[in-house]
C-alpha cells in the first residue's frame, strides 16, 4: 500500500485523538462546585449524569447511578470522573473566531497557500480551541469550503474540535475589507472567492450562495477593516439598500446576520439595516448603540484582536497603513463594552482568533473584566447564556441542564470572582466525549 498524503496522515493521527466511547455508556461526572448557569448562584458538591451525549441529571452530592439513571440497562457501562476539586462549568462559546489562520502569517501567503493547507492549519486550531474550553466556535471568515469541512469532519469524529458554525467566505464589497487585495490584477482574479458584490440584487444573490454552500451564519465586513491592505479608513461599505437586501434575504432563509463594524457610521446603518450582531464595534456612538438596544442587537467585542494587533505593532509584521489602522484602535481598546454594558446592549463572547495566537482564548475574559467594566459573572455569562441565545441555540448549550449537550469544563477557583482562571482548563467534555488535554 502506498503511503497516505501529508493532509490524510495528519487527519488519522488527530482522529487517534478521540476517546473511544460506547454508545451507551453513562458517565457520572463528581464534581466539587457546579455553576449550572452563570446568571444564577453556583452549586456545592454535586453529580452530573451524561449518557449518550446529552445531560440526564444534576443532583446534589454523590447519589448512585440508579438514582440519577433510573433505566439504567444491567450490562450499562458505568464511568465515573471525579473532579471534586474543581469548579465545573457550561462548556466556553466563542462567537468569532478563525481556525484555518495563524497571527503574524504575511498578507502575500494568501497567494501562496492553499485552501487544503488552510483545513490542515484548521485541524490543529480545532483542537487546540477546544482543549482550551471552548466547546462551540462560529468560524467567521475563511476559504471557499474549509469552514464547512472543519464544521462536518468535527460532527462526523473524524477530527477534534469544538462544535464549529460557519458562515464561509465573508460578503465584502469590491475592494472592500474581505476582497482581494494588494497583488496584481490578474492574482486577484484568480483568487477571488466570489464573496463581493454591487447592488442590492447581487447582495441578495451572494447571500443565497452562502446558504446554498451550507453556511449556519452571513458574515459581512459592513465597514473596512484593520487588516486589510486598504488605507481609507475604517467607514462604511454597503449601501443602506444593499445592507437591507442582505439582512432580507437572510432572514427570510433563517440565517443569522454577523457584520464586521468599526466605524461608527457603519454600525449604525448596519444595525438599523437588521444585523444580528457587530463584530468589534470599535468606534461605536450613542447613536449606534440606541440603535442597537432598539434592535436587539448583540455587540461581539473581540478585545484579543487587540492584544494580538498590538504585541506585533512596529515588529514589521504589517505593513505602514494597516500600522497606522492599529494606532487609532489601540486607543480605545474596551470602550465598547463599557458603552453597551451602560446602554443595554446584549454582549457575546468573541476573540478573532486567528490575529491572537489560538487556545488563548481565555485571556479576553480578564480583558472585558480591565477594559470593559464587566464584572466576572457578566464575563461569563457573555460566553455562555448570551453567546448561545446569538447562535440560537440556548436549547442546546450555555447552560447545565438535562437535555442539554454534555458541554462540560472545569477549573481550579471560582470564576465568579476570578475570571482569569478560566485561561487555565483542566478539564473538557465537548458533547459527551472527554477530550484528550495533551
């Protein structure tokens, strides 16, 4: 037999990874403290049942099996964790990251790269991702198809990772934040993902491409970005018809609308359009966030991106424009979740991982505590309760409830009153399997 491609090989060796499970084995997970939901008091010493993937019960103390697993079957393989010195919580959600990118990559590999080397550096950041505690990921941006066969090889066991939704390619205008750009007219058009569009018929169009692909969520880049090759600001892109078209038709095929926005111009109109949620809303005003608390509209902060721009400022990773895109946001790193929080604007947990190394994560929750005027409860929940209402599914994660996924993590401390503690997981169950932490 031939030997297996690069890609292949990687793909049986992660696959490796994954714990060998029965079907219908319970699991009984003795935990020392239990914070079911964020928003409500934590629990003392108590039992989690896990059976097939799902939470059957959470009682108080250490009862028997048959006590929390009434039909329980004679020949039922019965397991028992025992993190009794820990602090077991809902599995960690992060509404934005990138796993098929890593931070401090030149702009120019794009033309370089491929899209299946982009799924084999997504199979890494999977793993690491979820190791990390965070248990559901919604992949905002990246190649044609390699969101959609990292969300389906996580789903299938052929890979670990978190539960992954993706929007796909973001829909960018021409020459916009999420085109091409930077290379000769020619490599653009060849590299071109089919993402942008002009007018509100074509807006409309690419969104129904996304859906047509497999997309759980739109992604749109609403106003420039800070890492693309352009040096015109940080202002809106879409026209108001054209945004409009694209929340329509959107939710006419009920899909979720998350707009990159910096500008404070962009996120306005983007909210007022119908957005679900913005992403980074760096330069948000009263305006934007009226409007948003009008809307229901979520605010996804992503500090880490800031601490992942500003460890590589003038180390000659980026080029003079986008530095100069980093200065002006640097200077107000966190106020947009200090101005939501004041305003009533629903705040989800996202890190933009991918220009922040991935499995740190957790950092920004120390970040919205010092930057932003969350308490840590507040922190936690933005992860967990909230984040899993924006992904529309609070029936499935966010907290510790029979029925639920068996999304469980635990820590040492309380991150009630030291959020920080949750950049250190100890422990990982994502949908009733144990992940394997090394």
């Amino acid at each position: 037999m031939g030997k297996l491609p690069l890609f292949a090989t990687a793909l049986v060796a992660t696959a490796a990874l994954l714990p060998q499970v029965a079907q219908a084995e319970v699991t009984l997970v003795r935990a020392g403290r239990v914070i079911v939901d964020a928003n409500k008091p934590a629990l003392g010493p108590s039992t989690i049942a896990v059976r097939d993937g799902r939470i059957v019960k959470v009682a108080s103390g250490n009862p028997d099996v048959r006590a929390l697993v009434p039909d329980l079957k004679p020949d039922e393989p019965v397991k028992e964790i025992d993190l009794s010195s820990k602090t077991v919580l809902p599995g960690l959600i992060d509404a934005h990251v990138h796993l098929s990118g890593d931070p401090g990559t030149p702009w120019w590999k794009e033309a370089v790269n491929s899209d299946e080397y982009a799924t084999a550096v997504g199979t890494k950041n999977a793993l690491v991702t979820v190791r990390a505690g965070f248990t559901t990921v919604r992949d905002l941006g990246s190649g044609k198809n390699v969101g959609f066969a990292l969300r389906d090889a996580v789903r299938d066991g052929v890979i670990v990772g978190p539960r992954i939704l993706s929007s796909g390619p973001a829909i960018s205008i021409i020459g916009g934040h999420g085109d091409v750009s930077g290379f000769r007219r020619e490599v653009v058009e060849a590299l071109s993902a089919g993402n942008t569009c002009t007018g509100a018929v074509q807006c409309a169009a690419r969104v129904r491409e996304a859906s047509r692909a497999g997309a759980d969520v739109i992604k749109i880049t609403a106003t420039g970005g800070v890492l693309s090759q352009q040096a015109r600001g940080l202002g809106q892109h879409f026209t108001n018809e054209e945004l409009e078209a694209i929340m329509d038709t959107a939710h006419s095929l009920g899909l979720k609308v998350a707009a990159h926005a910096h500008g404070a111009k962009g996120i306005e109109t983007a909210a007022r359009a119908g957005v679900d949620s913005i992403e980074h809303g760096t330069f948000v005003d009263d305006a934007g966030l009226k409007v948003m608390k009008e809307k229901g509209t979520y605010m996804v902060p992503t500090l880490m991106a800031f601490t992942g721009i500003s460890e590589r400022l003038g180390k000659g990773v980026y080029t003079p424009q986008v530095e100069e895109k980093i200065r002006q946001t640097l200077k107000v790193r966190g106020k947009q979740i200090a101005a939501a929080k004041h305003e009533g604007v629903p705040i989800a947990f996202g890190t933009d991982s991918a220009v922040y190394e991935h499995g740190r994560n957790g950092e920004e929750f120390g970040l919205m505590v010092q930057y932003g005027g969350l308490t840590p409860r507040e922190a936690l929940a933005s992860a967990t309760t909230s984040a899993a209402k924006l992904l529309g599914l609070e029936s499935e994660i966010g907290t510790l409830e029979p029925g639920k996924s068996a999304d469980i993590i635990a820590v040492d401390g309380d991150p009630l009153t030291n959020v920080r503690v949750l950049e250190k997981v100890q422990f990982v169950m994502a949908s009733g399997r144990v992940v394997p932490m090394q």
